[in-house]
C-alpha cells in the first residue's frame, strides 16, 4: 500500500505540472513554484513512508515545497525583471551618446566648412 501512495503522489505531481503547461512558457516565479512543489512532494513522500503516512507526508512536503519554491522563484524574478529594466535604460542611454556624437561631428564639420 505504500508504495501505491508514493506512485499516486508522483502522479499527481506530474500531472500538476504537465497541467501548468500551457501554450507561453512558465515565468521563473512559475518554475520555482512547481519545482519546489514537486522536490517536496517526493521529498514528503519519501519522509512519510518511513513513517506509515505517505500521502500525508507528500502533501505536505509539497505545500512547503511549493511555498518556498515561490519565495525563491520571487525572488529571481523580480532580478530578472530589474535586469531588464537596467538593460532598457543602459541601451537608450547608449542611443542618446550616439545621437550626441553625431550632432558634435556634424557641428565640426559645418564648423570647418565656414
């Protein structure tokens, strides 16, 4: 019987994520959530069945599991998200430096033409 408790506990993690699946890619936030989730539940299961209770045990591993996997993909995301508004502002900067060099060479130029 136990061994029936940690399959289903596997499937149903696996059917959670195949579920999360859709058409758009999972966004970091989403990965660490279901990847904690899953490492819990198989992490309970395991913890659990050495008890006697492992379908509680995968319940619970995988609640914590995925709570700390949202903390942690969070966390990452909101980087990503700072990284990219950093890079936004370091490639509009670069644009302005080029549009400025390119009125100084053309002031030079109509300054030798006079």
């Amino acid at each position: 019987m136990r061994k029936t408790a940690i399959v289903a506990a596997i499937l149903a993690v696996l059917f959670l994520i195949a579920g999360c699946a859709g058409s758009q890619p999972l966004s970091t936030r989403e990965e660490g959530t279901l990847g904690g989730a899953g490492i819990g539940a198989v992490g309970g299961a395991l913890v659990g069945a050495a008890v006697g209770h492992p379908a509680a045990g995968a319940l619970i591993g995988g609640g914590l599991g995925g709570v700390t996997g949202y903390a942690v993909g969070n966390s990452m995301q909101n980087q990503q998200n700072a990284n990219a508004q950093t890079q936004t502002q370091i490639q509009s900067q670069q644009q302005e430096i080029e549009q400025q060099r390119e009125q100084l060479q053309q002031l030079k130029q109509s300054q030798e033409t006079e």
